[in-house]
C-alpha cells in the first residue's frame, strides 16, 4: 500500500523537518497488515495529539467517486476519535446498520467490503486510530488480536465495519492544510516566547486564551500574533 499524496505531502514535510519515523512505520503497518489480511486496501493512522490523518491504499483510484458521499456526513470511528472516546461494539455496529446503510452499499461498489477500527490507547485514554478496510466481507475476522498486536493498537475496543465509507479518507486530505496551520502556531509561540520573555508552555497557554475570548482559532490568533510582532513575515 502507498500513502496518498496528501499523507506523502505531509510524510516529507515532517522528514525534511527532521522526523522521519512515520515514514518508516506507516509503510510497515500496511505490510504488517496486509500481511495478516492479504484482501486490506486500505489504511488510516489517526493521531489525535497532533490533529494529522495518514491513510494508505492499495490504489489510489481504487476509491474514486467516494468523497461526495462521504462529505454527507461522518463516520462513527471518526467521532470516536475525535471525541477521545472509545465506542462500545455493539453499539457501533447497531449504528452501522441503522445509519450508515448508503455508506456501506457506496463503499462496497468502490471495493471496501468491511472495515476495522482498532484504538490506539497509551496510559488507559485514547491516543489515536488505526482503521483498516479490506475488499471482501469477514476479512478480519478472527485477526482481531493479531492485527491489534502488530499496529500497537487495542483489540479490546475493536469495531467491526464503523466506516465503510472510508470517511478516514477525508481527514487525510485535510492533513497537510492542519500541518501548514501547527507551523503557524509554533511561529508565533516562539515570538510570544521571546516577546515576553516566557515559557513555551505559557506561550502556548496565552495564545490558547486569546483565541478562545476573541472566538477565533488558535491558527487565525497566530497569524494575527505574527502580523503584529512581525509585519509582512
């Protein structure tokens, strides 16, 4: 499998930026994966700390046509995420059937037959997701635990076809414009730091309140912040 060129776009900024380990291991969880489960084609490493979605296929046309439909709504294992929360599995697959039927019909026609959703938890809260797809219905069943064992992540919590629609996708698309606005914001913590003459950490803290009392974003509050201590930078 091989990341879209968002995820690609993001993997090099991140390398010539000086940390090249996703490129490494995102590369080895599709081999480890499909290793498992031959039919997956698809996969997505969702990191919450970070806010960045890398998603590999086995095709890069393999899933055209699916954004429109997936820009209808989102998907159970992205809210969970999201919401740094860990979905019962019954419950998720009760949705599944009650709400994601158009989902599972448009997605199955584009070759994703089912779908797996494994938490990432580090110290008992959830870090992240690892979400595989696969070509042919019942693929992982019975890999639960070995899949969860190889990509670092929980079988415990394991959903089973919360996202056939590949509605990852979407946030993988969207990584490189959050990378672009992290950068923005590291920029103006490292003026706010010197301009005050504080902590990254309380820099971070102020920018984060001056945000939210003036009901922006902490990107568009950077940028104002540069603006202002660096004209025309």
């Amino acid at each position: 499998m091989q990341p879209i060129p968002e995820s690609e776009e993001v993997l090099n900024s991140l390398l010539l930026a000086g940390d090249g380990t996703l490129s490494t291991m995102l590369p080895a969880m599709g081999r480890d994966a499909q290793a498992i489960v031959p039919e997956c084609v698809g996969l997505s490493l969702a990191l919450l700390e970070d806010g960045l979605t890398f998603t590999l296929v086995a095709s890069s046309t393999e899933f055209a046509g699916l954004d429109a439909i997936q820009y209808l709504d989102g998907g159970p294992c992205v809210k969970a995420a999201l919401d740094d929360e860990v979905q019962d599995a019954e419950m998720a697959q009760s949705e599944v059937e009650e709400r994601w039927q158009m989902y599972a019909r448009t997605s199955a026609a584009a070759g994703v037959a089912s779908s797996l959703t494994l938490p990432i938890e580090r110290g008992g809260r959830v870090v992240g997701t690892v979400n595989l797809y696969a070509a042919t219905a019942g693929a992982f069943h019975g890999h639960v635990h070995a899949l969860a064992e190889a990509l670092g992540a929980s079988a415990e919590h394991a959903i089973s076809n919360a996202d056939l629609s590949f509605s990852t996708r979407l946030a993988a698309v969207e990584a490189p414009a959050r990378l672009a606005e992290q950068a923005a914001i590291d920029i103006a913590l490292g003026m706010i730091a010197e301009a005050q003459e504080v902590s990254i950490t309380t820099a971070r803290e102020r920018l984060r309140t001056a945000a939210a009392r003036a009901g922006i974003t902490e990107a568009q509050a950077a940028r104002a912040v540069r603006g202002i201590l660096r004209p025309g930078a």
